[in-house]
C-alpha cells in the first residue's frame, strides 16, 4: 500500500528542485511516521546533489536530515512515542544493529553500512515504498524505525525550527566534544575554526560546556556576532598579523569546521602541550602537515563524523538543559534553491530551516 | 677545579671526528660522576654534528646521549647511587624543573627549555667546566645531577652494551607505547612502520605488552629477521602489490619510526577504527594528509618525543623485567666516523655501540 508523500527532489546536478510525489512504506511494527514541521537546510545536501561526492547521485533525490515533526502514527511495537510527539531525525535511519560498531553506538560507521537518510539503499525494502534509495526531509513525511527517531525534550518543543539543525550540525559537534574533549570542558581552551552552520554549534556547546572559546576567523566580520551574539570569549582573525601569535600555545583543544583547503601551520600552532587538532570538515585537496608540530608538543590531529543515536539523544537533551539552539533564518519549502545559493555564497547566520509544516501542497 | 675528560668532538660540519680533552665541572652535592662504558650512536648525533638541525652548531661538539657506565663519585646529597653502582643517562641532563611539564615529568617539553645532553647552554656554569654547552657520551666521563641520571636495574647488568640505546631508541617507543596506546596492548594489533634503530625496539617492546605486531617495511628484506630475530607476528612490505591490502583496516595502533617523507595514505588505511597514528620521525619534508582518512574512521594522528625521566626509569625496569634489549654491533670509541657513514648508509643491525670503557686514551 505504502502512503503518498509530497517533496522537492533534484533531477540531476544542475542543482535545482522540483515537486516529487512519492510513496513511504507502510509504517510496520518498529516504524513510527512523522509529519515534518522543519527541516535544516545543510551543506551536505549540495555536495550530494551536484554530484560533488559521488559521480552519480541516485536521481531524483530529495535530501534533507536536519528534521522535526509530530508523530503522525505508530506501529505495534513502538514504544518511545504515541502520535502527537515531537520527534526527529537526524544523519540516519537505519543499520545492521549488529556490527561491533552498531553495539557501540556508533551506527555511522556500521560495517555493513548505515543507512543514510536520504540517497543510500534501502534496508526495509517494498511495503509500499516506491523508491530504490532512501528519500530525506525535502518532504512532507518520512517513515522510520522508532529506533532511528529521537525525542525531542519539552524545553525545545517552543524553538522547534532552531532544534532541526542540531540533528546534523549539533551532533557533528557534539561527538568530539563529548568523546575526545571529555564533555566537561570547565577550565579547558577550547578553539573554533570557522563560523559557519558547524562553528556557532562548536561556540554554543563548547560555552555550554564550560570551556573558554575562541573563534578563529578569516578577518574581523564575523567578531562582533562571535563576541556579543553567541558568547565567545575571544576572536582572533588569521588574516589580521599578529592575533594568532597572541593565542599561540594556549589551546586545549581546537575544532576545525573548514571544508576548503587552508594553511595549518599557524592553527596547529594555537594548540598547547598535548592538545587536540580536530577535523569535522573535509576539504576536497590534500593537506599539508610537518610532524615536528606533532612531535614537539604531542599534539594529536583527528576527525569525526556526525554521531550515533544516543550521542544524538544525549546530545539533545542537553542542548535542552542548556538552552542551546541554532541561530536559523526560515525559508519557504519552495525557496530550496534560493537557500542552497544563498549557503554557497556563505549568506546565512547561520542554518537555513525550510517551513515544511506550513507549506500547502498544490492540488494536482 | 673541574675534572678532565677525553672524547670525540666534531668541529665542523664534515662529519668527521677528532679527540677532544675538556673539563667536566666538579660533583656538586647533587651530582654524580659516571665512568662511561657504553655510549649508543644515534642518528641524532649525525643530525647534529652535520649542522642538519641548527645552522650553526656549537663545534667543538662530542655528542652521545644513549650512556651508560659505572658511578665514580657521588655528591654529599646524593641518594639514588653509591660509588660502583651502574647507572644510565639518556637525552636530557637537566631542566628548570619548577614548569608545569617538569612537575608532569615531562621533562623534554620544560617551558624554560630542557638541557639536552649535548649542544644545550649549560644550566649550572662554572665549577671548572670550561665548555659553554652540554658535551655528551662520546666521552669517557660524564658529571650530571642525580635526578636525570637513571638506575640501570640488576638484570640488565650483564647485557649493559645492549642497554644503552634504550636511553634514546627504548624511550621513544616507549612513550607512545604506554602513553597514547595504554601500555598494556594485549589483545591489540599494533603496526611498526621502518625497521630500524626504532623501529626494532617497537617490535620489541610491543611484543612484551602482548601486541600483535606487523611490521610495514618497504620490501621483503628484513622479513626473515623481523619474524625469526625480533618474534613480530607479521611482516607486509609496501612495495609488494597487495601486501598491504591485507592488513586494511586491522590495526588498533601504528608507529612510524621512517624520517623521510613517504606516502601515507596506504598505511594510515591500516588502522581501524578509532586506531591512532603515531610518528616519532621527522622527515624534513612537509607531507600531505586528506581529512577523509580521519573522518570516516575517527583516527587519529599523533606525535612523540623521547620520555620523561620517571617514564625513561619505568621503561629501564619493564625491560629488565621483561628480557628487553636493543641488538647492537659494537664498535671502538675511535670508529665514530665509520659508525656514521654506516649509519647513514642503513647498514646496521640495528643499532651501533661505542666500546668507550676498553678504549685506552692515547698518552699526550
């Protein structure tokens, strides 16, 4: 049987959008469904439609996993929500569930590899589903085991549009600093390269954690914003000579969120004994290191990518506890496009969120 | 006063050495006098001697930093040795020991720089030493404080030649071995990346916390004596199409001793998941690294430097407990030119060691 959906998908790499009619499966005994109120425009949704992470995106694809909506049924067997509840999805719907990763809890490096939310093969295949691949929050409903979903906590029931983001941006944060900073950050100095949808996330938590944060920058623009907007405790630009050399050595920890080629040397310098240089963004071209910088200070480079679902729930719940949110400016459904132009002209504070909830579906 | 002693000392930056007679200062309360026996030959010293490192570096110099000989006096304050005890000294012979890495006893990282144990400005002047900077273990005497000065444990007693590059090559592995991979490794696969100096000691000290050891060489050369001489459990070689694949995604932990620039990416596609990088070289050349690789495994890439003092003891004791010396080729105190170029050629196995005891000093 399967049930309508209604979405924007891209046809090819062109891209731009236009209207999907598609069916989600049927909702089985594990699956709850979900009526998207917002869903969080982020930049992994252009790579993957322009064709810039693999040579042939499975089209037509509508992406988007930054989502939130109300519970609109559930299966048999669900046991986390009733229909009514605030629920979201992040980076992933589905794994084995059985790999040494899965039983982890780090579902997104399942060895069998973890669904994804939009563009990866199905797991649960027909029951109504008219799709080959997965299909994301460009739509007005997803289907998705209730072990995928999380809770969204009260305190963010009344910020719903500024807790879609989190799903992606926030998680990708939040794993390095629960896992390799030791979430408890008081005392700690902690630096943000980059203040994009990633940087003012690594601001907002680091902050919330206790830590004092720097924001790294290309030039004075973003200071003020950094400084007065989201509470950062210093701004150094790497552009302006000399504010580097001031932070240099004093750093615990510093979380790149760059995806363009840059120049390590002086960032990797900011860090002091033993600190942690880590990559949450992956520029297309190689970089260069020298492992002097390493050697001398026992400094460590490392990466991460997004988190698992309970890291995403516990993550959740503390940006509950915290009054931690994404900076978000609303968009219409329909604008996709202008929002993916806008976000490559890096003009957004600091996460475009898509109206889905209030978006009518034309007749016919 | 001072006390006269007889070395090797490069003059300048041809590699070649000549005798060198020089004061060492006299023993302070807190000093100690050692008799040289053994002093190992670190590629280090060429690095030196060949102004590889500095511009300019301080000629006379008589390097050495792999020591160890017999106790000839002993300050009015010195507890840890009598007169007659063996004793060991490695890199470093003094520090400020007041900073934040001495109270860490990390020593090599001292704010106020550590005194190396040759080519550092002296931190105690005078007492009738008549050099400026630190003259090493290509000497047949050596006055240091106590504190830097390691207890060579009983069991090493008669294996003393094959002891005295653990004071350099030992605690370079071992450092990283217990402090980045956790010191006890049983049940973990670890990669030794070069089979040299280094690279020997990492099999061995691997082997006695009960790793998994492979050893990545770039041919099959050393394939016989890393499995039959040094008991690793493996052996792939880059440079054999499809070796290398084998071991994809295996190991916990790699160390790479190699100090020449060389390909990383198919060795860092060794470890798995959450597996951590660490070098101890320093090729002179920048190299390049992709995020990807430490992304979608969450690796880490890492850098370490020699040991503290209390670490250099824990390292002299856990390889007397556990029957872990380096395999040397002794040589005369007065073949320190041929040593060199042996060296240099990669023609040793693995390590050299200068006969500084039996050498008789030329009369005039």
């Amino acid at each position: 049987m399967g049930k309508e959906t209604f979405g924007f998908a891209a046809y090819d790499k062109s891209g731009s959008h236009k209207p999907i009619t598609f069916q989600r499966r049927d909702v089985l005994a594990s699956d709850i469904e979900i009526e998207i109120i917002y869903t969080g425009v982020c930049h992994s949704d252009i790579h993957s439609i322009r064709a810039e992470w693999s040579d042939n995106p499975p089209y037509p694809l509508a992406t988007g996993h930054e989502i939130v909506g109300k519970v609109a049924a559930v299966g048999s067997d669900v046991k986390k929500f009733k229909v009514g509840d605030f629920a979201a999805v992040g980076c992933m719907v589905d794994s084995c569930g059985t790999c040494e990763e899965c039983k982890n809890g780090m579902e997104q490096f399942c060895l069998n590899s973890a669904t994804f939310t939009y563009g990866s093969p199905l797991r649960i295949e027909g029951h109504g589903c008219t799709e080959h691949v997965t299909q994301g929050g460009y739509s007005k409903t997803i289907v998705v085991r209730e072990q995928f979903a999380l809770v969204v906590p009260e305190k963010l029931h009344d910020q719903l549009a500024a807790t879609a983001p989190l799903l992606c941006a926030g998680i990708t944060l939040w794993n390095p600093l629960e896992t390799q900073c030791g979430r408890d950050l008081s005392g700690k100095k902690l630096g943000i390269v980059g203040l994009g949808g990633l940087g003012h996330m690594g601001v907002r938590l680091g902050k919330a954690m206790g830590a004092h944060v720097t924001v790294i920058s290309r030039s004075h623009a973003k200071k003020k914003e950094a400084l007065e907007g989201l509470g950062a405790d210093d701004f150094v630009a790497t552009g302006v000579e000399g504010e580097l050399e001031k932070v240099k050595n004093s750093m615990d920890f510093i979380i790149d969120t760059v995806s363009a080629k840059h120049d390590l040397a002086p960032l990797i310098a900011c860090l002091s004994f033993r600190g942690k240089y880590i990559v949450v963004g992956a520029p297309e071209k190689m970089q260069e290191i020298h492992n002097s910088w390493f050697l001398y200070k026992s400094i460590s480079y490392s990466g991460s990518l997004i988190g698992g679902v309970d890291q995403t729930q516990r993550m959740l719940d503390f940006c509950a506890e915290h009054g931690v949110v994404c900076d978000i400016e609303m968009i219409g459904f329909d604008q996709i496009d202008k929002a993916h132009e806008r976000v490559l002209n890096a003009d957004v504070k600091y996460r475009f969120v898509l109206d889905v909830g209030n978006y009518q579906v034309p007749a016919n």
